[in-house]
C-alpha cells in the first residue's frame, strides 16, 4: 500500500507536461510566424514590427523555461505510472496502449532534451544561426507531436475515447493498435520534423530587404 496517491499524481503530471510542451511549441512556432513576418516587411519602422521584436525576444526565456519543466513533468508521469495501485507493472506491459504510450515517450523525451541541450549550449544566439534554428525547429515539431499523441492515448486510457479520434481515423492511425507497425504514424512524424527543418533554415537563409533611404 502506497502513502501517496499515484493516480491523481499521474494526471497531474500527464497534464502539466502537455500544457508545458504544448506552450513551448506554440512559442517556437509564434516565432516562426514572426519571422516571417519581418522578413517580408519592407521596412522595421512602426510600431507592430517592434511589437514583434520583442515578443520574439521574450519567447527565447519562456521557451526554455517551459521545455524544462516539461521535461520534469514527464519523468514524474512516467515514474508515478509504473507505480498506480490499480495497474501493477505486469498488466501495464501487455497493455498495447501503454507500450505505444512508452514508444512515444521514448521519442519525445530525446527530441525535448536535445532542445534544451542545444539551448543551453548556444544561449539565445541558438536562434541566429540558421542550421541551429532549422534543427531546433523540427525537434520541437516532433515533441510536441508525439507528446500531443500521448495525450490522446491518455484519454483512451481512462475515458475510453479521444476527441481527436475521428483525425486519427481520417489519417488510418489507430492509436490502439502497436504503432510500431503503422506506417501513416511513422511518415507522420518523419515529415513534421522534415518540414520543421525545413522552414527554419527557410528563415535563415532568405536575406531580408531592406528599405531604401530617401535621397
């Protein structure tokens, strides 16, 4: 008999490092939009293009904050479910929806430490040079992702169902079946971290116009 309850803990944990890796992907990508945006006004004076300066600016923080916190909470949500007093360790491994939730974990949780790594690694210049943007990017892509997956799972874990059923049906994914054996899954994942790396070397790579001074 355990002292604390693992269960409440668990959904705790499950939910916060969804809602932290879902904030840091959102960011990421808010950035990206950003960007784009700047590279394709034709002058940085006004007031909105400052504006996005420095949210962009106020993201890099946010980002890692939220990467690592993430990151914390999914080493709890792992950790409290292998303990949960109403699925002992023997049932949850043949369970085929926990082990696509352990595949998961196992790619996003190299996918997000990586990130910081990179982060922490080239500080808030990460984001000034393009191959590191590029591969920035598509990690967070594949994170957000899968863990966006695993939260699906989760729901049909404990509700019978997820809301996002009728996507996965549309895409030919049954999240309830091995996804180790599912093709669409794998190319799912393999192209959003194509496309991440691909529009963040995008980014970096278009020189930007500059406005033409009168006179």
């Amino acid at each position: 008999m355990t002292t604390l309850s693992e269960l409440p803990l668990h959904s705790v944990a499950v939910e916060m490092h969804q809602g932290m890796f879902s904030l840091a992907a959102f960011m990421v990508f808010g950035r990206l939009v950003g960007s784009l945006y700047l590279w394709f006004v034709t002058s940085d004076t006004g007031k909105f293009p400052q504006w996005i300066k420095r949210a962009i600016a106020i993201t890099d923080p946010a980002v890692l904050v939220a990467s690592l916190g993430g990151l914390i909470f999914l080493g709890i949500s792992v950790l409290t479910g292998f303990v949960m007093e109403d699925w002992p360790v023997d049932q949850l491994l043949d369970n085929t929806l926990v082990q696509n939730k352990m595949i998961l974990t196992a790619i996003i949780a190299p996918a997000w430490g990586a990130f910081v790594a990179m982060r922490l690694l080239h500080g808030p210049k990460l984001w000034e040079d393009r191959f590191a943007t590029a591969v920035a990017t598509g990690l967070v892509g594949v994170g957000w992702f899968g863990a966006a997956l695993i939260g699906c799972i989760s729901g049909i874990l404990t509700e019978g169902r997820s809301i996002f059923d009728p996507i996965w049906e549309a895409l030919g994914v049954d999240l309830r079946q091995p996804l180790a054996l599912q093709l669409p899954l794998a190319l799912s994942l393999l192209a959003l971290g194509v496309a991440g790396f691909i529009l963040g070397s995008y980014l970096r790579l278009r020189p930007r116009r500059v406005a033409a001074k009168p006179g």
